[in-house]
C-alpha cells in the first residue's frame, strides 16, 4: 500500500468540506492508495497527473515511488481546479 502525502492546498479544501463529503472524498482517497490506477481515473495531458472524481468533487494526483501525492482536490463542474493545476 502507498503511503500518502497531501499538498497544503488540499488539506485546506478538505478541512472546509461538510462531514458527509469529507467521508466520500477520504475514502476514495484511502482507496487510491490502495490501487492508484482505478478504472474511472484518467492521466492528464500534459501533466504527471492523474484525476479521479467521487461526487461532485474531483482529485488530483500523482505516484512517485511508493507515495500517492494528493495535489489538489476541488469542485467537479469548476474549472478553476484545472488552473491551480497549471501552477504546481
């Protein structure tokens, strides 16, 4: 199993969330650390990330070696995730 890191900026989006959706996002989280790869993520163009969605709510994320980094984590239908994105 990965071991995981989460951005600043992602610590911060999920400390905001209501209980309920902190729960869906956080266990999809745990289960990317578990398989990285699932079959409803996509790699981004472009860029050494991955993204998954749980709800309304999109994860960004990458591997390096036994890490799963959480980069950002945001609104599904906001474009606005893919714009923090373009600046890590």
């Amino acid at each position: 199993m990965l071991r995981l890191d989460l951005t600043k900026k992602a610590i911060v989006f999920l400390d905001k969330l209501p209980p309920k959706q902190f729960k869906q996002v956080s266990k999809k989280i745990f289960s990317l650390m578990a398989n990285p790869e699932p079959h409803d993520s996509k790699k981004l163009k472009g860029h050494p990330y991955r993204g998954t969605d749980i709800g309304e709510y999109r994860i960004i994320y990458r591997v390096e070696e036994d890490v799963l980094k959480i980069a950002l984590v945001g609104k599904r239908n906001d474009s606005a995730v893919y714009k923090k994105m373009a600046r890590l």
